[in-house]
C-alpha cells in the first residue's frame, strides 16, 4: 500500500463503559480505580491500580452502584458502604465538571501583565478596606 502524504488522523483510543457497554473515546468516559481496596475517581486516566471507565452521566453511575456492578468489575472483596458511595458519587460529579472545564486534559496556562496585576491588587485592597 502506497504511503499518503499530507496530514495522518490521531489514535483515539477507545474504552468500554462498564455499564452501558458502550465502546466510546477514552476522554468521554470517566475512570474509576481500585487503591488498597478502596475506590477513588481518576479523572486524568493516570493512576496506578485496577481501572474500570464509565460514561459520564450520574444516571449511569447510579445505576452501577445499584447493581454492584462497580464492585465486580474493580473485583472488590466487599461492597462499598454508604458512605463510599456518597463520597464516590460527590467525587464523580467534581470529575465530570474537572473533565469538562479542561477538554483534553491540557494545563491551562492565565496569562496576566503586569499592569493588569497591578489594577487586581488594588482592587483586592480596597475590597479590605470597605469591609
């Protein structure tokens, strides 16, 4: 086959959402992963552990919870608490927003001159001086 000049097309990985079954782009689902048998989210797809992806809906990750089917898929020796699951759930919406304010995980970087920084501190000073 003939190499093609020009621009090549980016790899997307793709994940499969433990409880729709959805195979979808890895930056659309959501990580969960299994620390010393404790669940946390991971936002980033970074961290070392067992991981298992959701779709980012708190409806779909209801719906694992009901049916254990996080548990089965980071093959937890227990169930989660209540308490687990009301802290997971919490943090899996903080995710989601994380995730949607930074489309692709890049960094974001403010830039601010010096004369704008100027105007913010005085601002701030006489903000402290009303109250």
């Amino acid at each position: 086959m003939p190499k093609v000049k020009g621009k090549q097309t980016k790899h997307i990985p793709m994940r499969m959402c433990i409880v729709t079954r959805e195979r979808k782009p890895k930056l659309e689902l959501m990580r969960l992963v299994r620390v010393n048998d404790s669940v946390k989210i991971d936002p980033k797809g970074k961290e070392r552990g067992r991981g298992a992806n959701i779709t980012m809906d708190v409806k779909v990750f209801d719906e694992a919870v009901k049916k254990g089917i996080i548990s089965r898929a980071l093959k937890l020796k227990k169930k989660l608490a209540k308490k687990e699951v009301e802290k997971l759930r919490n943090d899996f919406v903080e995710g989601i927003e994380e995730k949607k304010f930074r489309k692709g995980n890049k960094p974001i970087v403010l830039r601010v001159s010096k004369k704008e920084m100027k105007q913010i501190k005085e601002d701030c000073q006489m903000k402290e001086i009303k109250d």
